[in-house]
C-alpha cells in the first residue's frame, strides 16, 4: 500500500478538539512544527495546522494528511517522525496508525471509507476538523463571509423570509421556528435591540456548541451579524459557559480578527451597518441554558428565569426586544444565505428541516460528536455510526436531550428522530444529548441520577420545581434502597403533574422526563424494586447481591485481583467465590467477568 | 379593558397583572409570595389561573400575567385546586414548623403522605423579605444558592453592615421565619444588635437608631420629630389641633 505520486502540497490536519489535546494532540501538532523542515531534496510543502472537534474522540487525537486523504488515529508526539518519514516523504502508510474496522477486520485509510462518518451530513459542523479555528484567512478560503456579503444585498425581510422557508427551529431544545422568532423581534420598535447567542451548554456530556465555537467561531460571529440586520440590533452577546477556556479564547480571538478586517464594528464590510459582539462567561449554573435565566445572568442578576408571558423577542435583555439563539442555530445562519432556503429544507424530516448535531456517549463503541439529518433513526445513530454497544451487550435504552429527557426503550429504535418524534415518545430533543445505556443500567436508578442532577441545578425560585424535584428524587431514593411503596408511584405521577403544568420555566415542566419515560417504558422495574426487593440490573447497592457460578468460573482470578475489598478468594483455576459478609456490591466484578460466571441474585 | 374573571366583566388597566386586576375586583386569588407593595414575582405558583385566549387555554401565574384584552379567566377549577393544593403540600413539608403552612395545610384538605417532615424549618423562600429589604434600601438580606440549597441570608451569614434593624423583613414574613427578638432597649436580628431609641415622651422603646439616622437621610421630609414613637407622635398632633381649634 503506497500513496501514489506523492502531491506537492500537503496539509497535516491535526485535530486539538478539547478530547484529543486531552490525549496529547497539542505535543502531536508541536511535533510536526518541530519537524517539518524543508530539506534538500525534498520538494514537498508541507505544513500542520491545528484544527477543532473532529468529533470521534473515541480514537483521537486523529491526524489527517490532505490530499492524500489518510487518517490516523491515536497518534502520539513519538509517532511524528515515523509519519513524516514515511507518509510525507515517501508516500507510504503507516499502517499501525490506521483505523481497523471491527467487524471486516480491515484497515480503512480515508475517514470517509469509516462508518462513523460515512452516514453523517456535515452543516453546522461543516468546516470543523478541516480549518484552523484561530486563523480568519482560512476561514475566508472555505467560503467565510460569503453569505454575509450576500446578505447586504438583500432587505432584512428577505434575510427573514428565506429563514422562515428553510425551516430552521431553534438547535438550544424548543425547537421554535427560528425565522417567525426574528420577524416577532423585527417588528418591535425600540430605541435599541439585542442579539444573544447561547454557548452555555449545561447538560453533561454534550459538546456540540462547544466544539463549534471552539473549532469555526467566524461561523457563529457570521451568523450572529446577518441576524443582527435581519432584525435592527447594533449589540450581541456570546454567553459561554467559564469551563469552555478554549472556546473563549477562540471566540475572543476570532472577535477580534473580525473587528481589525472590518467584518465587526462601525462599518462592516464598508456597508455602513453597525455591529459588535461582547462574550460573557457564565459561572456555571445549568439553568443559565434557560434563556430568561440567562438575560438576568448578563444583566448581572442571579441566573433564575423570568415567566415568559411577554416574550423575550418583545422585552428581553434590559427590557429590549431580544432574540437569542443556540450556537448550533446560528451556525446554520450562513449556510442558508449562501445555499438558500430550498437546499436546506431537502435535509431532514418534515418538520424538522436540516441536520442535528448529537454527542453520542454512554456505553457505545464510538463515542462522539455525529451530525445526521432530522429524521435519522436511533438504530442507524447507536448501530451504524456509533458502532454497537459496548463489550457486544445488549442495548437497553438511550438518554435523549439531556438530563431531563427521557429514556427511550429498544422497541423505538427505528424512531425517526426529530423535534416532534421525541416528544412525543416522552423525551425531547434538547441540546443533542444521546446517552446510550447497556442492560446492564438501572432505569429506577437513571431516574433517581438524574433527578439528583437537577435537584442541584434548579435555581430554587419557583416552589414546584424546587420542592417537586426535591421529593420526587426522595421517592426515588427510597425505592432504590428497597423502601418503596406501590402508592409511591402514584404520588411520583402525581407531582409530575404538578411540575409540568406549574413550574416557571422549562427546567421544572421537563424534569419529570426522567420519571415519567422511565416510569412508561420501564414500569416492571420499579414494581420489582418495590415487591420483590429487587434490582435485576446490579445497580441498586441496597437490593443486590452477587454470586459466582462454579460451573461457569474459569477460575481467571481477574474479578479476585480487582475487586476493592478483596471480597473474593479462590486457587487459580478453580471456581471462585465472594464474601457476602465483605462485598459492598461495586458491581466491579460483574462488569468486568468475561465468561458471565457472575450472577445478580 | 375588560376581562372576564370567574364570569365577572371587570375593568383592567394596560400593564397590571392579572391578580392585580382581579384583587381590585374583589375577586380572591390565594397567594404566598405577594405583597400589594411589590411586584409580583412568581415564585410560590399558588396564585395560578386558567386564562382562555380566543380558544387556547393556559395555566398562568396570575402575579406575574400581564393582562390581556378578551381573555376569559377561571380561578378554580379541578387541575388548579391540585396545583394549589400540592403546592401547599410541598411547602408544608419542607416548613412543618411554620404554624400558618400547618394551618393551610388543614384548610386545604391536603392528604397525608410518606414525605418527610421538616419541624425545624419555618421559611417558605417566599423572597418578600429580600424584595421589602431592597426597595427600603438597604439589601442587607438575599437570597443564596441555589435549588434545595437555598435561604435567606446575609452576606456570609455575618451580621449585615448595612442591616438598619428595621425589623421590616421579619413583619412582613408571612410564614413567621424571621427571628427578631426585643429585650432591654436591644433588638436582635439577623445575627446583629440594634440600641434602641426611646421615646421622649413616653420612654417606650419604638425604633433602632440606625433606622432613625437611615430614614432621616433619606426622607428628611417624613421625619417630622424624631424623638417620638408613633402612638405619641399621633397624641402630639392631636393634642396641637386641639389647642388649634380651642383658640
């Protein structure tokens, strides 16, 4: 396997997402800095550049070389000389860098030819993993600004109405219309009008803003200015989560190429409009998502919601007329202007138009940011791109939209997923959250996990949702630890009501999700938590007792040598056998036994 | 305007809300968090309503809803009557030792259930005393954390530089949380002694000297004399308008 003709130009691509410089991608790329040097008789010009998220954190840091097309994945900084030797030089593979497909067992050169991305459609995630986020003339040679100039040559009820017909709904969870948002805000007269791009991505495990912002922040600052003249506001906000270093940086970074080229301040692109953008960092409250809670934060005020009977896009920031958008949505902004509405409403379902960006994590093979059209099935996301479960075990359910989504059982895996299709199975969309779960998870325990979360991250202004999510989780708890009672699920549906149809804001109307999804799915699981003091799964610590079975022991010792309180004894090569008395039910043995020789009694 | 509230047509102004227009009506909607000299602020959700806008139904805080032209209100109906009594319930639970979350506990026919109790506690995260605190001008109090963690406090639970000892937070509480004791010409609140001032007259203790020394900087134009309590200012003016008319 060589790559033939070695073309004159190469790029190195190596991804510094916050997962791969988490794996060492910065000494990777510093590497190839170091040691790309022209030598004579080499005539190939090369260079490296830092890039963002390619998404597939599960192999990285991940190197591409352009054209040449190649991918390699968990490179290290030892590996450089090797790569530049062989692949830059002359023209080979280094075939132990290469991806090994696991079920034809061959080595894949080119990420197109992998099945995680082979089944993605790349829109607001575009230009990630191929641009150097930190550089605006990269940016400018893969169309940057191009749909801003665009935009000046149309009226701002243009720019709104082609919106509108692309179908776009807002990424942050809602999933309202963003094209009616602008024109509700566009016909208010106000002395002044504000813009808020939402970056504070709360829920755990999702990074899909954070990846946007981090890897192509001129998409967001583009997006962010087109909406400005769609709608008359001269100020903008980025509201960033503090934990996002990066994403402040390159956002700070690109604001500020932005205004010394003339795409930000007094006279954009020499059109006369006014426009700037100041980032806010959030302190780290999950309910500054809400967008009422999170005007209140940049106003200075503690980060509780507003009722929203008058909506922002009347009386927002300061009391303006205010839109705010998720970073996602803005990052679909350009792409709409310079494709038009009609390509981009080809893409996705009926009524949800375009892609949607997931974090597919949990207990599947491929973890990950994926980017599939509205209406792609859960099958084809979890099997198809994410690769399986994990350890070959059997699927058992997937977390939707954060941690106040709901859980969706195996009998809905071929669910096309969209804004409506989620709801309507007792979930939401949310942010893109897709946590995968094995069989071997607790639903009970899901629940109670999550309610906990949220117990945390309610602001604590309304009383349903602050005393509602407090003594739901108190039930849960109970029942995890085998005291539950039947009418405890009745005073579970009860309290639900009671949130969702008082609660101030969307943290409390949703945070029953958990309950209510797992409760309609799972409903035989609570009953033999209640009944038969029982937790099938080996999760619930108070209800669960492991055993090993000799007949299926091959004596490994593996479970022996990593169990934390050396409960279990045995000879090598012989059944062994567990200390009930010593046993605190990690769990750890039964997770980790190859032969399945452990048993939930 | 006009709305419609329980059947009724009563008159609305453009920018009050609806608890506020119904209230002047006569029409009672039950409360916690509401005082008449504040805004609404919509956190206990007691005062929710069922608002029927050409058509489309939605259960509103009536503290917090702007009024709207044509909207048919109902203030009672099966799925209020169990927000509001889960609502009572949940603040019962979490301020058992309140005696007036015991009483409308009673009144509204809440059943018992294995929830835990909480004796110890009395408030209600009502947030009156923090918004009567900030519009008196003194923000000596607010409100800290978040979610279950939450309460009223003063910063860093030290006694407040700027707490006047009013005592204006703990009369206006309507669950009874807020401490204050009176012993000796000393008040305390809020982890803070006040001296008290006498009143000339009658040498009954009547304000804290901070209050006094607050109120005169900043409405010299109320503070008629500052030497007397209410009850003898009262039996000095009268007592000058009865030489007034005498004469």
């Amino acid at each position: 396997m060589t790559t033939q003709n070695p073309p004159d130009n190469r790029k190195i691509l190596v991804c510094c997402g916050t997962g791969c410089q988490a794996s060492g991608s910065m000494d990777v790329f510093l590497a190839f800095q170091n040691q790309l040097h022209p030598e004579p008789g080499v005539t190939v010009e090369t260079y490296a550049k830092a890039t963002g998220c390619n998404g597939w954190c599960e192999q990285g840091p991940l190197v591409k070389i352009l054209p040449d097309d190649i991918t390699y994945c968990r490179v290290q900084a030892k590996h450089v000389a090797e790569i530049i030797d062989k692949t830059i030089k002359q023209g080979e593979l280094v075939k132990k860098l290469l991806y090994r497909d696991p079920v034809t067992k061959k080595q894949v050169r080119s990420h197109h030819e992998i099945n995680f991305y082979k089944k993605q459609h790349k829109v607001a995630l575009r230009h990630i993993g191929e641009i150097d986020p930190a550089s605006l003339d990269d940016y400018l040679a893969y169309d940057g600004y191009k749909a801003l100039g665009q935009a000046f040559a149309m009226s701002p009820a243009d720019i709104i109405d082609e919106i509108e017909r692309s179908g776009l709904r807002g990424r942050g969870g809602a999933g309202f219309p963003t094209g009616r948002k602008w024109r509700s805000c566009a016909v208010q007269e106000a002395s002044e009008k504000y813009l808020v791009c939402n970056g504070d991505e709360g829920d755990p495990g999702a990074f899909m803003d954070r990846s946007i912002m981090e890897g192509d922040p001129h998409t967001v600052i583009e997006g962010m200015i087109i909406g400005s003249m769609a709608i008359g506001a001269h100020k903008g906000f980025i509201y960033v989560r503090d934990e996002y270093g990066l994403a402040v940086q390159n956002l700070g970074r690109a604001i500020q190429d932005a205004r010394a080229n003339g795409y930000l301040g007094e006279d954009i692109m020499g059109k006369g409009w006014a426009f700037d953008i100041e980032i806010v960092r959030g302190g780290g409250a999950f309910v500054c998502g809400e967008e009422t809670a999170l005007m209140n934060s940049i106003e200075g005020n503690a980060g509780e919601p507003r009722d929203k009977y008058v909506y922002p896009t009347e009386k927002g920031l300061w009391g303006k007329p205010t839109i705010i958008n998720n970073v996602e949505t803005w990052a679909n902004i350009p792409v709409i202007i310079l494709a038009g509405a009609e390509k981009f409403a080809s893409i996705g379902s009926k009524n949800s138009k375009g892609t949607k960006v997931f974090s597919l994590v949990g207990k599947v093979v491929n973890t990950g940011l994926v980017e599939v059209p509205m209406g792609t099935t859960l099958r084809e996301i979890i099997f198809d791109i994410g690769g399986g479960i994990l350890k070959g075990k059997a699927f058992k359910a997937v977390q939707t939209g954060g941690p106040s989504g709901g859980c969706i059982p195996a009998e809905l895996l071929d669910l096309e997923i969209d804004f409506d299709s989620l709801t309507e199975a007792g979930s939401m969309m949310g942010s893109g959250g897709l946590i995968v779960m094995d069989e071997h998870t607790c639903m009970v325990e899901v629940a109670r996990y999550y309610l906990h979360f949220l117990a945390g991250e309610s602001c604590g202004k309304c009383v349903p949702c602050r005393e509602g999510i407090d003594r739901m989780l108190e039930i849960l708890t109970r029942i995890c630890e085998g005291h539950g009672k039947m009418e405890d699920l009745d005073l579970l549906e009860d309290l639900s009501e009671t949130l969702k149809a008082a609660s101030s804001c969307a943290l409390g109307k949703t945070a029953t999700n958990p309950v209510l999804s797992t409760l309609r799915y799972f409903r035989p699981e609570y009953i033999s938590h209640i009944h038969e003091k029982r937790c099938a799964a080996g999760v619930c610590r108070s209800l669960t007792t492991f055993d090993i079975i000799p007949e299926i022991c091959t004596g490994c010792g593996l479970c022996e040598k990593n169990c934390p309180v050396q409960a279990i004894r045995g000879e090598k090569k012989e059944p062994h056998t567990i200390s009930q008395e010593l046993c605190i039910r990690c769990g750890d043995c039964f997770n980790r036994c190859n032969f399945g020789a452990i048993k939930v009694v | 305007m006009k709305i419609i509230v329980d059947g009724k047509e009563i008159d609305a102004v453009l920018g009050e809300t609806l608890l506020g227009a119904a209230r002047r009506a006569g029409i009672h909607i039950p409360t916690l968090c509401y005082h008449e000299s504040l805004e609404g602020q919509g956190r206990c959700r007691l005062c929710m309503v069922e608002v029927n806008e050409g058509g489309r139904k939605e259960v509103v805080a009536s503290c917090t809803y702007p009024v709207k032209e044509g909207i048919e209100v109902t203030t009672s109906t099966p799925v209020i009557d169990k927000i509001r009594r889960n609502i009572i319930m949940l603040l019962y639970k979490r301020a058992t030792g309140s005696p007036v979350m015991r009483q409308l506990f009673q009144e509204y026919g809440c059943p018992q259930n294995s929830l835990q109790e909480n004796p110890e506690e009395r408030c209600i995260l009502c947030n009156i005393c923090v918004r009567a605190c900030e519009e008196l001008g003194s923000s000596a109090i607010s409100l800290i954390m978040r979610g279950t963690q939450k309460r009223v406090a003063t910063p860093y639970d030290e006694a407040a530089a700027v707490c006047i000892g009013c005592g204006t937070c703990a009369r206006v509480c309507p669950a009874g949380a807020i401490e204050m004791t009176e012993k000796e010409g000393i008040r305390v609140i809020w982890n803070k002694a006040f001296a008290m001032q006498a009143c000339s007259r009658c040498g009954s203790y009547y304000a804290s000297r901070e209050e006094i020394a607050h109120l005169t900087a900043r409405k010299p134009e109320y503070v008629i004399q500052s030497d007397l309590c209410e009850d003898c200012r009262k039996r000095m003016m009268a007592e000058k308008i009865a030489v007034f008319v005498s004469e």
